[in-house]
C-alpha cells in the first residue's frame, strides 16, 4: 500500500508521508516521551528485579518502546487488545499497573488484571493463539453493531500483537484468512524486532512481511517502529478503517530488540554486536528528545522532573513487588472451573489437611517419613 | 562426569555420524544450540542440512518431518518446551502416529521428536507441562522418559535406530543438575523396558522421568526410619515393560506411582489398574498414585503445592504401610 512511514528522523527532524500525519502539538508528543521514559524505566527495572532474583524471567521491552506506546496510545477506551507477553508499553497505555505485569513474571498469577475492564487481555505465551481470538472478538463486534455506526464513542477496533516469529505460525495465518474473510474489524499489529530468539527475520520470510497483507486480501503497511509520531499515526489510521468497517490491516512495525529475548537468553550467541550498535542510533527516545529540545518544545525542567517520576517509578515498583501476596495452594483449586466439583474440591480438602498435618508435626529436618507417620 | 544435557548432546552426535539420514529439526537449535544447549555445537560440526534451524512453527516442524521420513530420512526434533507441542498435536496423533497402519505396515515413520518436559524450574506458564499421558494414549506412538545421563545417552540413540515414532521426554530440571559417569564398556538396557534401580523389600515406587530423583530421595529418607524401598524407572511408558514391576510388587505386596502429570487418567491410572489386574493376591494395599493435583500447573511460586515432592510420596508410603 505505501513505503515504509516515518515522520520523524533519528535525528529528531519532522518528515512528510503522502498518506499519514501525525496532528499532535507538542503537547501530545511530549507526553508521549513521557510514556516512553517511564515504560522504558519500568523495564530497566523489571530486568534489574529478575537479576535479583525478584522475578524468575522478564521480557525486556527496550528499544520498542515506540511501537508500543505509539499504539497504545492511538486506542479508544472501547477498543480492545490481544497482547503476547512483550506488551508492557501497550499494558501501561491501558492503565494496568506495572506491579501486575510484574507478578505475572514473578510467578504469582498469570496476570491478575481484568481484561474486560481493561480492554487489554491476558498475556498470550503460545505464540500466535491470540491473533485468533483478537478475530473472534472483531466479529463479536461485528454482531453487537458495533462498527460502522459513526459514532466515536461506539465504533471498535481490535488489535493483536505479535512478533514476526509468529507469523510462520499456522494460527496467525488463520486468523488471517477469517479477518480477511468476515471483514473483521482488527489490526494485526506484529513487532518485527528482526528476531525470534535466535531466528533472524529471514527465516521467517522471503519478503517483506507487511507484503504478506495482499496475498490475504488486506492491506498491509510498514512504519518505522522506532518513530513514534508514525507508529501513532499509522495505527490511528488502521485502527479507524477497522471501526469504520474497513476490515482488517496489517501493521508491520520495523524495530529491534535491543536487549535479549528474555533475561535467561544469551543474544551474543547468535548475532552481531555491530548491529545493535546500528540500531542504538535509531533509538526510539533519544529523536524525540532532539526534536523537543531543537524546536523549543521541551525545557531542561521538564527532562528533570521526568526523570524524578521515572525514579520515584523505579522505587515504587522495586519495593511494591516484594510487597506483592504469595500464591496461595487454594488458589491451585478454586480457579480451575467456575463452579468447582466435589472430587476437585476434595483434593483440595486433603490438601489442606495434609498441609496442616506438618503444622500439628513437630518440627523435622524439612520433612520425612517420621512427619507423615506422625499423622 | 556428565550432565544429562552433555549426554543427550553426545548421544545425538553418535546418531548423526552412525547414520547419514538423521536429520535434526527445530527452533533455535542450530547457532543457539537450543533454548537448554542440546544441540550445541552439532549445526557446526554436521551443516545447516543436518541441523536444521526452522521457522517458528511446530505443526510445520512435525508435519514437514513425516515428508522427510517418508522421503528415508530419519528427523528427530526439537519441541522447545513442553507447552508448545500442542500446535503440532494434530500432525503427530493424526499423521505421524497413523502413517504405518494406514499405509498397511509399507510406510514406517522413524521419527523422534524430542521434548524437554515437566516441572520445578521456576518458569512460567506452559513451561512445565507433563503432557506424556496424551501420546501415551495415541496408538502408534511410542513414549519414552529418561531420568539420568547414561540412560539419556544410550536411549536417545535407540529411539533414532527405532522404525517407530517416539515421543521422547527429556526431564528439563535435571538437565544440567544431573551428572553421572557414562562407562561406554557397559553396555545399554535395552529401550523399550523398566529397570529397578534400588532394591528394597516393604514397598515398590514407581517413577519415570524427573520423579525417579524424588523415589530415590524418598527411598533414602525411609530407610532412615527403617522402611525399605524398591524402585522402579519404569522409562517406557508406551509400551510399558511391567513384568519387572509384577515381580517387584509380588515381593513387596505393596506399590506406590509417582509423576508430575495430573492425576485423573494420568500414567498412574493405567499402570495402577494393571498390577491390580495382575497382582491382586500378592497385595496388601491399594496401588496409591502420588501426582500433579488436576489442576493446570500453577505459576512458580505455588509449584511446590503442585508437584509430588518427597514428603507427599513418604505420606503415601505411610498411608500403604498402616493400610
Ligand atoms: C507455540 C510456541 N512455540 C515456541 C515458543 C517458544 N518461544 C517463545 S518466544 C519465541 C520467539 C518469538 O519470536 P517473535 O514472534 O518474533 O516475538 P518476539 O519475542 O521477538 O517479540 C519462541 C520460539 C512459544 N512461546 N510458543
């Protein structure tokens, strides 16, 4: 449909597209900075967490912060978003606490956020499940009237996340043909960080992979993922043809992971250290700070006060996350069914008994047969 | 010494040598050496043909396997966790498992594919799945779990000289943490059977996999308070070689399953119905299965509740021994 969008040069200077804007002043992209920092913050400590032992793995987000946070922020209350488990810019633009993402990676739940309240669903692992219930959902809209209608404030998008790994996945090809099929209203939004853990790009795909779009019968862009003015604009965009009826789009943001895969992967493994040294110059805040700073949009009151938010996030979150409540075995039993059944709930009887037959026992080195003897 | 890892490394490297036709296939398994390091160092030494790195799909990793295994190639591959087999469940049930019968016994399907499984890492969600009970139950599979590295060296290597596709578990937490010396002089048990490996008179454990640690943890417990326990790697769990097990529980009148899996139709139930079937005079308890409660696995920090340690197996015991 268009060459790659950029509106805004590593260096911090403003760019023409002939199919996309962006429309906010300065205050809007300042705010989006502000995002980005503290995301950006949010997952420096959330790595720092796991090195402490704090959290058993973390997904660092760095240098994707654009991507995220330029979607997010493009979204609608009513819109809703399928995430994979990467998506902790698009989780603080749909107001979920920092400290929830981090219990998940903690091992304490499996997200403990409300998805419905949120319009922000549970972290996907499986790669590419989501992208199928993200069309479901789109043609649940479709069937609640709820596109089309011209009305801001009713009209939804939907939007599904994924990484370009994901696209060799046969659910993410799926829910390509359905989307393209019902004309469901969603936005396939896939992260090429140019990386599936050690899997470059190329192993997933001869072309382009927005290219792909066509041969599904839909749309396809790509924008430059480091360029937050054009990831906003551009989803804006696809996010406002899909509440119009416009069906499905695929954004194809380009950008790069610059950390590892997760904190237990070693990225020296497999690729270069010249590369990310090329993309460190592409890095998605450091052109919005020379854009603010050249054009007189931003002072060094404001970089200061950000950064005290960002370190009053940092100690909020490193001392929330201790805080955080430990799993209980009863929550092993009572969240499998909606209604419990009795040979489940007498497993968790005997559970709780044999718990508390180690509470009665006098106290052994850790427990051995004299405890179980003791019941 | 070796670790499990290193000997599921070296025993793939054997293959490969011994047999031009094996071709290894999976995520991340060439310059990575996969996300646990088993393939390390083989995509260099064989080729991108031999170690073949794939896209990130796994019913396209299995499906694309049963061509080459059509084709006379030999594919062992890599799921990379437990979790993750379900996107290629369709092709290994449906496909893989049926190949040999539909064909009327002209095609085989020698493939072995490879899954790092089971609990107690601290991962998160789908990371610690015991899904062995589901192929278990699909005619035409075979299954298979080591629990320490000579075994893991010697059965990698049997499974991939085996004209029939194998599920092969591979107990993740022990990968690293698990060492032994590998004496090549001696020779191998042969694949498709159990093995005691510690005698003991008042009761037989059954375990396979990352459980056979905890039985002989447990073992040594008990014998500490003067209860001796035999037990049993049953290794194979389809076929299950049980004679071994008759013999013991005979002896001992009294048997104990172990795994991680749920317990609700899970290995125990199976093997639990047999000796009832086949021992019923000789016993003087029910068969107790020790296992995953039948609930999803649980996020890190609640896996202790979860997976039978050797508190809940010495609970067992003690509910067997008084019966
Ligand atoms: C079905 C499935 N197979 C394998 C994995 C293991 N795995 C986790 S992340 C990942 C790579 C994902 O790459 P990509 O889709 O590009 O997303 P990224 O993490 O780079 O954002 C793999 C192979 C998984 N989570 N799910």
């Amino acid at each position: 449909m268009s060459e790659f969008v950029q509106l805004l040069t590593p260096e911090g200077e403003r760019r023409e597209h002939p199919d996309y804007d962006y429309r906010g002043g300065p205050d809007q992209i300042r705010s989006l900075y502000r995002d980005m920092t503290l995301v950006r913050r949010f997952d420096a400590e959330a790595t720092a967490l796991q090195r402490h032992g704090e959290l058993g793995l973390w997904a660092p987000l760095v240098g994707q912060e654009a991507a995220q946070v330029g979607a997010g922020r493009a979204l609608r209350a009513q819109d809703h978003v399928f995430p994979t488990y990467r998506e902790h810019g698009v989780a603080w633009c749909r107001g979920i606490d920092p400290l929830q993402v981090l219990s998940l990676f903690r091992g304490i739940d499996y997200g403990s956020w409300d998805p419905t309240e949120k319009g922000f669903n549970l972290y996907t692992l499986v790669i590419g499940a989501q992208a199928l219930h993200a069309v479901g959902y789109a043609m649940g809209v479709q069937r609640d009237g709820a596109v089309g209608t011209g009305d801001p404030d009713r009209d939804t998008a939907v939007v599904a996340h994924f990484g370009d790994g994901a696209t060799s996945q046969g659910d993410v090809n799926e829910a390509f043909v359905f989307a393209a099929s019902y004309q469901a209203p969603v936005v396939f939004f896939c992260q090429n960080n140019q990386w599936a853990i050690s899997e470059p790009l190329e192993r997933q795909s001869r072309i382009p992979l927005y290219r792909r779009a066509e041969g599904f019968g839909f749309p396809g862009v790509q924008v430059d993922g480091n360029d937050i003015l054009a990831t906003y604009a551009v989803t804006q965009a696809a996010l406002q043809r899909a509440r119009e009826g416009g069906g499905p789009t695929l954004v194809e943001a380009y950008t790069y992971r610059m950390g590892a895969h997760t904190t237990t992967d070693d990225p020296t493994r497999y690729r270069l250290s010249d590369e990310v040294e090329h993309w460190k110059l592409k890095d998605p805040l450091a052109r919005v700070e020379a854009y603010l700073r050249r054009n007189g949009f931003a002072t060094d009151a404001f970089f200061t006060e950000l950064a005290a938010e960002a370190d009053a996030l940092g100690e909020r979150l490193r001392t929330g996350v201790r805080q955080l409540a430990e799993p209980t075995p009863h929550q092993l039993f009572d969240r499998v069914y909606a209604e419990i059944g009795d040979e489940l709930a007498a497993q968790r009887d005997g559970y709780d008994a044999y718990l508390a037959s180690f509470a009665d026992a006098a106290p052994t080195d850790g427990g051995t047969l004299e405890t179980a003897v003791a019941r | 010494m070796i670790t499990l890892a290193k000997a599921l490394n070296a025993g793939l490297r054997k293959a490969m040598e011994n047999d031009p036709k094996v071709v290894l296939l999976g995520e991340d398994i060439g310059r990575l050496g996969g996300v646990f390091r088993i393939t390390d160092g083989l995509q260099k030494d064989f080729g991108e043909d031999r170690v073949v790195d794939t896209p990130l799909a796994e019913s396209g990793i299995v499906g694309s396997a049963v061509g080459l295994a059509l084709r006379g190639y030999r594919p062992v591959v890599e799921i990379q966790f437990d979790g993750f087999v379900y996107p290629a469940y369709d092709q290994i049930v449906n496909q893989v498992a049926k190949m040999h019968f539909r064909t009327g016994g002209k095609v085989t399907m020698p493939m072995v594919i490879r899954i790092p499984f089971a609990g107690g890492i601290g991962a998160v969600e789908h990371h610690s799945e015991s899904p062995e009970a589901q192929f278990a139950h699909t005619p035409g599979l075979k299954v298979v779990a080591c629990s320490n590295p000579i075994d893991a060296y010697w059965m990698i290597q049997q499974a991939i000289a085996s004209p029939d596709p194998i599920v092969f578990l591979e107990p993740k937490r022990l990968y690293h943490s698990d060492k032994a010396e590998l004496d090549l002089a001696v020779p191998p048990v042969p694949l498709f059977s159990s093995r005691v490996v510690r005698r003991g008179d008042d009761l037989t454990v059954l375990a396979y996999g990352p459980t056979v640690k905890t039985a002989l943890n447990a073992a040594a417990a008990a014998e500490k308070e003067g209860t001796s326990l035999e037990v049993v790697d049953l290794r194979t769990l389809s076929p299950l070689d049980l004679a071994p097990v008759f013999a013991s529980v005979r002896r001992t009148g009294r048997a104990v399953v172990v795994h991680e899996a749920h317990t609700n139709l899970g290995m125990g139930a199976e093997v639990a119905a047999r000796i009832s079937e086949e021992c019923f005079h000789s016993l003087e308890a029910p068969v107790l299965r020790v296992g995953g409660f039948d609930t999803p696995y649980p996020p890190a920090r609640a896996e202790e509740h979860f997976l039978p340690d050797l508190d809940r197996l010495l609970d067992a015991v003690d509910r067997s021994l008084t019966w």
